[in-house]
C-alpha cells in the first residue's frame, strides 16, 4: 500500500549544497514529494524528532548539530517508500554506507562527536505519521 515518509535533509546536506541533488535522486527513484519545507528546527521539535535518543551521549551534541543551520523536511509518497528511502540513504555511519547510497556516495566522517550523515528517514509507520505530525502540523 502507498506510505508516505518523513526526510530531513540535515543542515551539513543544506550547508554543503546538496539538498537539489538529495531531492533529485528521491524522485528519481520515484517517491513524489507531497510537502516540502526549509526552516531552523526549534528546541521542541528536535526534542519530539529525537526523544528516543534522549539520554544517549550523542544527544547533546545531535541537537547542536540539527540547530547548526536551516535543514529542509520532505514528506515523500510511494509504495514502501519507508523501506525504500532508508535503502536509498544507505547505513547510519557514512564512511561504511555502500556507495550507491545517498550517505555512501556524498558522506563522510568529519571527526565531530556526532555522525554527519546527510539524511534522516522514517524508520516505521508510526514514526512516519509522528514526524510527519512535527515537521507538518497540518498533514
Ligand atoms: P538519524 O537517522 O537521524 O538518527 C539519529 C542520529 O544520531 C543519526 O541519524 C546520526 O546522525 C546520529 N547518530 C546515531 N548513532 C550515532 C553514534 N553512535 N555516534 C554518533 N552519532 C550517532
């Protein structure tokens, strides 16, 4: 059945440039875009998007990151586009994400306490609906 997703461009993809390339290579793939918007995440919408990480010791440092600069929410539609947008963006980590992948081809390590990693994407229906619901109040 047709899903729908939640992406982050991260604000290193943002300040690197690379938000027109992330998009063209998600509908490329042949998700289309149903929102899309550029903003400064506040406090309490990282603290929502991330309250599963909360105590881990990459937390602080996460927030800091995601505040760094403007990032862009996208919410994609397709079938199995959960699955399919984690397998386009590639593993967590970018340095060992498989080259074909968004993370594997235009991530790296950049020696930061937190990972750089690109993209964040939906990693369950519920998630999905949950942070479409932050990002997109109005969907
Ligand atoms: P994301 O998929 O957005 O979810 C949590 C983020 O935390 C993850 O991408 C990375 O940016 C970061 N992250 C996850 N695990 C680690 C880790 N072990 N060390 C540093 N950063 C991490």
């Amino acid at each position: 059945t047709t899903e729908r997703s939640l992406v982050l461009v991260k604000p290193d993809g943002v300040r690197r440039g690379l938000t027109g390339t992330i998009l063209a290579r998600i509908e490329a793939k042949g998700y289309r875009i149903v929102a899309l918007q550029q903003c400064e995440a506040t406090e309490a919408e990282l603290a929502a998007h991330y309250a599963e990480h909360e105590g881990k010791p990459f937390y602080p440092p996460l927030l800091e990151f995601m505040a760094s600069g403007p990032l862009v929410a996208v919410v994609i539609e397709g079938e199995r586009c959960i699955e399919g947008f984690r397998s386009l963006a590639g593993t967590t980590d970018p340095t060992t994400a498989a080259p074909g992948t968004i993370r594997g081809d235009l991530g790296r390590d950049w020696g930061l306490k937190v990972q750089q990693n690109l993209v964040h994407g939906s990693d369950s229906p519920e998630s999905a609906a949950h942070e479409i619901g932050i990002w997109f109040p109005s969907l």
